[in-house]
C-alpha cells in the first residue's frame, strides 16, 4: 500500500535486493503511506531510507530505525541480511576497482584532484605540538627505519600536524607528497600520479595498475630512486586495510606504504593498534590540547572575544579537542564581524560574540552551535565537508566499522553518550541487558560486541583507562578497568540519540539505566565500596539528570540509583553535590504518582538536603503521616523520617517528648535493621548528643558507651562530632590507642573535604596532640607543633588559644622528658603574656608558672621550685580563694615540693592547711582529704611530732577509711601501705 513508486535497483548485488525486499514488505504491513512518513517515524532523512528501500545502501543504524517505526523486533536473522548485503557490495566494489585499468579514465573534465599538501589549510601557527613536531623533523633529516603514523580520535589534529611537517619539508626542498586515503579510488589515482611524476613509463603504469604487475613494487621502485628527498603523506588513513597487500599488515614493507633512505612516509589516521600497523611503523598518540594551549587557538582566532582566563574556560569545556577549539573561535570571529544578524523566527535575536556567552549557550546548542563554525563556504566533497563538522565527523568512523560489519559499535557509542564525561567502569557493560531493550541483536553475538569495542578504541573514539581510587587504593587491590569518551564526542553521540525514533532511544536509555541498577546494587553505606561508587557517581547523577521520562518504569528505576548516588554522597560528605542531586531528583519524580514509594523517598531527601527550620520540621510531619499511612510504621522509610523529624526537633521541640521518639526509633531499627545498621548508630548518636546537649553526661557516656561496645559497623560512615564524642570517651577510659586511630582518620577525612582550616580541625588536632601526650610518644611533638602553627594561623586569631597552644606544646615537651625545651617554651609563653600586659594573677599566667616549677623541681632546682609554686599558690588563694580547685591544687603542690626537699616542718605547716581546706570542701569521709591526713601524720612524724608506734596507728586508720569510703586513687593506697611498710621495717 505505501510501497515506494521506485524498483528495487535491479544493478544492486542480489544480498542488498533481498533485503530492500524484506524491509518494503515491513513498510507495507505497518500501513505507511510513503518513504517520507516512515522516516519522519524512524529518524531519518527520507533519502538514507530510500536508498535502504531501494537496495543501494542501508547501513544496520538505519535498518534498526526503519524496523522500529515498524513495529518489528530485532533480531539476529536482521543483523545477518544487512550485513551480508553489504559485504556484497564490498565485494563488488573490490571486483570493480581491479579490472579498472586506467582509473583516471573514468573522470568527466579535467582532473582536479592534486597530490600537493593543503598548506593554506594550517592555521598560523600550530599549537601543543612542538614536542611532536620537533621528533618528526629529525626523522625527516634521517629517514629510512619507519613509517611514522599518526593516530588519534577524530578532531585531534593529526592532520595539521602532517600538514606543519609539510610545510618545513618544502621549506627544505623536499618533494612533497599529499594522498587523502580516505578514499580508495582517490588514494589509487594519487598514488599512480606520484609515480608517473618520478619517471614512470605510462605503459608500464597502465600494466600495474591493471592488476599485471604490481603497482606497489612500481611505486617504491621510483620513490627509492628519487633524486631529490621527498615526504609522503597518506592522510586519513582510518582503514588501513586499503594501505596492506592482500591478507598482509599496512606496515610490513609490501603494500602502498614502506620504508626508505631517501624519504619519509607518514600516516594520519584514527587507529592506533600496533597489531594493525606492524612493527615497521613508529606510533604517535595525537591526543587533545591543554587548556593553556587550547586558549591560544581561542585568541588566535577570536583575540577580542575575552581575556585569556575567559578562554581557558572555553577551552576546559570543550575538551581541548582542536576542532572544536577551531569552530568555536572561527564562529567568534564571524560574529564579530557581523555574521549571524538575522535569526529564524523573527525572535529577539542574542548574537554570540564572547567566550563567555558561547561557554554559557553551549550546554544546549553543544554540537550544533559548534558546526556553525565551519562556516558556509563549498568544501572540496562531502566527505572533507563531514570532516570539518563535530556533529558528523565521528560518524564517518562508526559509517566504515558499519561497513566492516560491525554493526554493534555504533549501539556503543549511543549507549556511552548517556553518561558523564568521566571513566565508565568496563564491568558496567552488560550485553544480555543491551539485547534485551533491543539495543542489541538477541541473542547477543559477545564476540562481535567484543570486536566492536576494540574497534572504538582504535579509533580513538573510546579511551580505555586503568583507574585506582583517588581516596587511596590499597597496594593490593587492583585498579578499575574503565572506558572514557571524550565530551565533545559524547554530546555528538547524544544528539544523533535526540534526534532517533522513540523506539531507538527507549533501548538506549533503557539499557544505561538498567546498566546502572545493577552497578547501584553495591551498598553506598558501606565503605568497603566506596571506590566503586566513587566511579558510579557521576554516571548515575548524569543520567538522573538528562533521562527522558516517556516510560515511567525507566524514570523510576534510574531516580532509585539516584536515591543509593545520594546515600553514597551524604555518606562522604560532598554536601554540594549532595544539594545539586536532591534538586535533579526532586524535579524528576514530579512525573511519579504523589504516593509512589520512590517519590515519598525522594521528598525525604530532599528535605534533608535542601529545607531547614520550620519548612523542613513541616516537610517531614506531612511526608510522616503518608508514609505511615502508605509504608507502615516500621518501613525503614518511614523510621528514616521520624529519626529526622525528631532530631531537628532535639534543639527546640518538647524534650522528653524528643528523647522518647529517639528511644522508640533506636528500637525500631535495633529490630528491623539490625544493632549493626549504620542507620541504627546514628540514631544512638543523635541520642547521645541530645542527652549531651540537655547536661545529662552520664546520659550521654552510656550511649557513646554503646556505640563503641555494640556497633560492630564501619565508625567512618557515623558524622564526626559523634566520632569525636566516642574519641574523648575512649580517652577517659584509657583506650588511648583505639582513640589516636578515630581522631586521625576524622583529621584525614576533613584535609579531603578541603575543611583543614575549620575551627573543628584544630580542636581536633588539639585532641590528637592531648592523645599522642598522654600516649608519651614521640608524635606529639610534631602533633602540639602544629596545634600551635594552626592558631598563629587562624582567622580572626586569637592571642588567648595561642599562647594556650605554645603551653601544651611545652606540655608535650615536659612528656617526652625534654625538660629543656619545655623551659624555654614555658618562659617564651610567659614573656608574652606579660608584655601583652597580662596581671600576675591571671589564671593561665599561674598555669604557666606552676608548670615551669614542676620542671624545676625535676631538674633538681628544688628550693626555685619551692619558692614559685608557693607564689602561685598564694596568687590562687588571693584570687579564687584558699579552698578553689586549683588553690586547693597548688598547695599539694607545695606540700609535695617541701617533702622532696626534706623540709618536714615546711610540709606539716602546709599539709596542716591543705586538709583543713578539703575538710571544709568534702567533709570527713571523702577520699582527698583522708589522703591529705595520711599524709599530715606522715609529715608530723618525720618532723618528730609523732613516735614511730604512734604515727603507724594513724597511718593504718586513714588507710582503712580510706577503703571505706571509696573513690580513692589506686596509686593512692598502693604509696600509702608502701610508706607503712618502710615506717615499720625502720626505713621511712
């Protein structure tokens, strides 16, 4: 019925007519009324679908298309028709081309086709090539060991390069050579040329290159001969089979390039696999620009458009790919000479005329904006045309492998534009999954998908890279394979998906987001797959964010990986992204019905991530009296939200009302997720820090107990002022290792996040250095030095926590037993007080003195000791009062410096006051002042107040009480039943 008008081409290889056949046959049982109505259904130009209609070519992409918008499944019997047809016509083609005994018979006029090099195509100066550039001239001065070929992803500039290298030849006096060899025909006429042009008799030339003789072995006979030296360059060379003898390699000294000593033959092309080229060629990677490089073509090209800066971001966006840097500052450079008045539509037109303006438009236009660059002038084919444009460029790479028969690359290639332009983890790709959503032949042939991969990567269209975690991958843990496309590469790919039938883009989204469900299945909680997820993320959020919502089951799977890609993020603190992400999926679930499971799970986070105060507290109750209603009270969603509507109510809400909610939560998870769930630890984090925050500390050290005893997870994924807390208590308990490890690990995940400046980065390193101190290592040197170095440095400083932190470094200092140096630390703070005009009686000055009379005391300065403890205690005791703490301190001080001195009178006289102090303080059964007494009879007795029979009987009754009562210092009695001892035995 809509059977197009034309016959089958009757001239079309039997193969290709079989199959134009079976696709009119599709036409005509879908009810289409012409070629143009299918291939507005299929995506495609009308005349791509009638040259598939009429047998002359149809390459499997638009096959594919053409049975999509008829509703017929794909299969591998489709595959094998499209791909026999076009080997028919390679075939006939090769057949043509071999009987042809004069090519250059066929042309109609004069030909025009010459074998110099385009110079007036090199732009004014080349740039990012001079390493290159410089290796390729000393190979041209000494020819004869390779050829030298150039490789690289299409738009890299393989062939400036050649052409600059060029230009320096004939500057030299060389011969110069140019043969495009994207072309065989061409590349053959070209070839016959240079050989004539060398002294090739034309007969001879007509036998070689009618197939009887060889026309290769001519062609190097005469190009060994030469007199004068010469440069061949065969340029886009991207199937290099055309290069190679038959069933031979190009490189191997038989085909149409070789080796010589008078002459050097270089080779531009998008593959780059040794195994292709041989051993007689030398390889060099043409890959993208560095920014700065990229910048200068900016301002080479379009200099008033922007400052440098403004076009290295330009350049950063786009790559550093060459033509794309040339298009755009070539569009620049039109604009400002008043190309692009007049817009379609008759709309207010925004003429482009700075980096900045073309950065901020490409993110919508992307390949389209850039093609505008080449301009409109006539180029020499369509094929040169194709080259020039970043939207069809590449496509001529995926036209050849689609002519090799490898008709899946083109599939890939669709496939990996879904996601971000960063390393994409090769175990991502799944086959069985592309063929399921029909992006693929089903079954699929892993072969062929397999050696249309590495076809990708000899082009240069795809980059295979070995990624180790940037967090740290342990020695033995191996890097992650990963593919990695270039960006500007990815949107062109991206635009053809655009652009494809509704069917087509449905397999190729399909098979992204189901690709990416099986990657999100790894728990983003867990730290042990953070490197993973560190790979993962980019590729989730790029497709959260861009993944069209005309199949809601699609939508919803791809805002679930979404949902783990926020976990992950939360969990490692990216908090930015964090925002940005909860944005992306909030906007996305607007297509999800209100009470779908996924959309109540989205309004959590985003809540958490973008709502504060009495939004977010209203937020959270409404989404709680759904979720309650739809998931039930103990659906791990539902305990999600109320342990987040309980804490934000923790600071101003009801606070019995608050603990009891958090109890009932921390239960609930205990039950449903299990004592080991990280969800169930911040809820007894939350706990902690409530009962904390009410001054209930018991409260609080019994659920920081509980964390560090019953939580058996990872501490890395609770946050850190919980990890903190847990550190002080493990200080307070003595497990001072166990806390060094917690504080580091806090310290190293704040230098990653950039926070190496934040009030909670110093105070924790004052924590590490207090740890390290008590510890007596030698770390805490280095550790209270740089506690020091962070408050000299901080913002606002603040004298008062400085002079505070040189004070705990001579703390460390007087640790480590460098009593010396603790002195001179000791001093140096007090020199700074005082003339920063501190009062002799200020507290952290006494501090300062009394810890310089301890090291004169240890270095044997007793008396000096004596006397400057004796000051501090009397400056105490005028300030705060004879029975304040540290007075109270100080003069124990005092009584211990008098006994080491052997001044028991001194001793008596001052143990006399200390425990009529702690008398007033603790009363008579209190374990200091019992311990004071303890020693006020041990004073009296060395001052012979007391007989020996005497001073025993007391001795034994402040030691019994001092068991009564409890609470005495181990150390305590341990000294006092020793000093007993030695009193009886005759020796105290």
């Amino acid at each position: 019925m809509g059977r197009p008008q034309d016959p089958v081409d009757p001239d079309a290889p039997e193969e290709a007519r079989a199959l134009a056949e079976r696709l009119r046959d599709a036409m005509d049982d879908a009810g289409y009324n012409g070629v143009k109505e299918l291939a507005e259904a299929a995506g495609k130009a009308a005349g791509t679908v009638s040259d598939a209609l009429n047998g002359k070519r149809a390459s499997w992409e638009t096959v594919k298309a053409v049975l999509g918008a008829c509703d017929v499944r794909v299969s591998s019997e489709w595959s094998a028709r499209c791909e026999a047809a076009a080997q028919a016509r390679r075939q006939r083609g090769q057949r043509a081309r071999s009987v042809r005994d004069d090519p250059a018979a066929e042309q109609r006029g004069p030909g025009l086709y010459s074998i110099r090099p385009p110079i007036g195509e090199l732009p004014t100066r080349v740039r990012g090539r001079d390493g290159l550039l410089r290796s390729l001239r000393e190979t041209l001065a000494a020819p004869g060991e390779h050829v030298e070929v150039l490789h690289g992803l299409g738009g890299c500039g393989k062939t400036t390069v050649a052409l600059s290298l060029a230009r320096d030849a004939r500057e030299r006096g060389y011969t110069v050579f140019w043969v495009p060899a994207d072309d065989h025909d061409r590349m053959v006429t070209a070839l016959r040329e240079i050989a004539l042009e060398l002294g090739a008799d034309e007969e001879e030339a007509a036998d070689a290159w009618a197939g009887r003789a060889s026309a290769t072995d001519l062609l190097w006979r005469h190009l060994d001969a030469a007199q004068r030296p010469w440069l061949l360059v065969l340029d886009n060379a991207d199937d290099p089979t055309r290069l190679a003898a038959p069933d031979r390699v190009p490189g191997d000294g038989t085909g149409w390039v070789r080796t010589s000593g008078t002459g050097l033959t270089v080779v531009t092309t998008r593959v780059g696999s040794a195994e292709v080229w041989g051993g007689a060629t030398r390889r060099h990677p043409v890959d993208v620009l560095p920014a700065d490089d990229g910048a200068d073509i900016l301002i080479d090209l379009a200099g008033n458009a922007g400052t440098e800066a403004q076009a290295r971001l330009l350049a950063e966006r786009l790559g550093g790919l060459p033509l794309a840097l040339r298009l755009a500052g070539a569009y620049l450079a039109r604009t400002a000479s008043g190309v692009g008045l007049l817009r379609r539509g008759g709309g207010p037109s925004k003429r482009i005329r700075t980096f900045d303006a073309y950065l901020e438009v490409l993110g919508d236009l992307g390949p389209e904006l850039l093609d505008r660059g080449a301009g409109g002038g006539a180029a020499a084919d369509t094929e040169h045309l194709h080259r020039r444009l970043i939207s069809r460029t590449w496509e001529l790479s995926l036209d050849l492998l689609d002519e090799q028969g490898l008709v899946e690359a083109r599939p890939l290639m669709r496939l990996l534009s879904c996601f971000a332009p960063e390393p994409f983890p090769a175990d991502l790709l799944d086959v069985d999954i592309a063929a399921r959503r029909g992006l693929l032949s089903d079954p699929p042939a892993l072969e062929r998908v397999d050696t249309a991969l590495t076809s990708l990567v000899d082009l240069s269209l795809v980059e295979v890279v070995d990624v180790a975690d940037s967090a740290g991958t342990p020695e033995d843990e191996e890097p992650v394979p990963c593919l990695r496309v270039h960006r500007v590469v990815q949107e062109s790919n991206a635009r053809h998906v655009r652009e494809s039938s509704k069917r087509e883009r449905a397999a190729v989204w399909g098979t992204a987001v189901d690709m990416l469900a099986a990657g999100a299945a790894c728990e983003p909680e867990s730290p042990g797959n953070w490197t993973w997820w560190r790979l993962i993320s980019p590729h989730v959020i790029a497709v959260v964010s861009r993944v069209e919502d005309d199949s809601t089951e699609i939508l919803r799977s791809a805002v679930r990986s979404g949902i783990e890609a926020f976990t992950f993020l939360v969990f490692t603190h990216q908090y930015e992204t964090v925002l940005a992400l909860s944005a992306v999926l909030h906007t996305r679930c607007e297509a999800l019905d209100a009470e779908d499971e996924v959309r109540l799970t989205v309004r959590n986070r985003h809540a958490l991530a973008a709502m504060e105060d009495d939004e977010q507290k209203a937020e959270y109750a409404d989404l709680l009296a759904t979720q309650r209603r739809v998931l039930g009270e103990e659906h791990p969603e539902t305990l999600m939200t109320r342990h987040n509507l309980a804490a934000t109510n923790s600071l101003d809400g009801d606070p019995a009302e608050v603990e009891s909610e958090l109890r009932a939560v921390l239960w609930a998870r205990r039950r449903v997720l299990g004592p080991d769930s990280p969800y169930t630890a911040f809820t007894q984090g939350v706990l902690a820090q409530f009962m904390q925050f009410r001054g209930d500390k018991d409260g609080a050290h019994a659920q920081y107990d509980a964390l560090i005893d019953d939580y058996r997870g990872e501490r890395s994924v609770l946050d850190h002022h919980s990890r903190h807390q847990i550190a002080h208590r493990l200080d307070e308990m003595g497990r001072f290792p166990e806390a060094e490890v917690e504080y580091r690990r806090i310290l190293s995940e704040l230098e990653e996040a950039g926070a190496g400046a934040t009030g909670m980065y110093r105070d924790l390193v004052r924590c590490l250095a207090v740890n390290l101190r008590k510890q007596k290592v030698p770390e805490a040197r280095a550790e209270s030095l740089h506690y020091v170095s962070l408050t000299e440095r901080a913002e606002p400083f603040d004298d008062q926590t400085y002079y505070a932190a040189l004070h705990m470094h001579g703390d460390a200092l007087w640790a480590l037993g460098a009593h010396t140096d603790a002195e001179g630390v000791y001093l140096g703070v007090l020199e700074k007080r005082r003339s920063g005009g501190h009062d002799e009686q200020d507290s952290a000055l006494l501090q300062d003195r009394k810890c310089l009379a301890h090291i004169w005391e240890e270095t044997g300065r007793g008396r000096r000791a004596t006397e400057e403890m004796t000051a501090v205690y009397e400056a105490y005791r005028d300030v705060l009062g004879p029975d304040a703490e540290r007075t109270r301190s100080s003069l124990a001080c005092v009584c211990h410096m008098l006994r080491t001195c052997g001044d028991w009178e001194g001793a008596e006289r001052w143990y006399r006051a200390l425990h009529e102090s702690e008398l007033r303080v603790f009363g008579e059964d209190h374990a200091e002042p019992l311990m004071s007494r303890f020693r006020l009879v041990w004073a009296r007795y060395e001052n012979g107040a007391l007989e020996r029979d005497g001073a025993l009987e007391e001795m034994e009754r402040a030691v019994s009480a001092l068991l009564e009562v409890g609470g005495a210092r181990q150390e305590w009695t341990d000294s006092a039943r020793e000093r007993i001892e030695k009193i009886r035995a005759g020796n105290g």
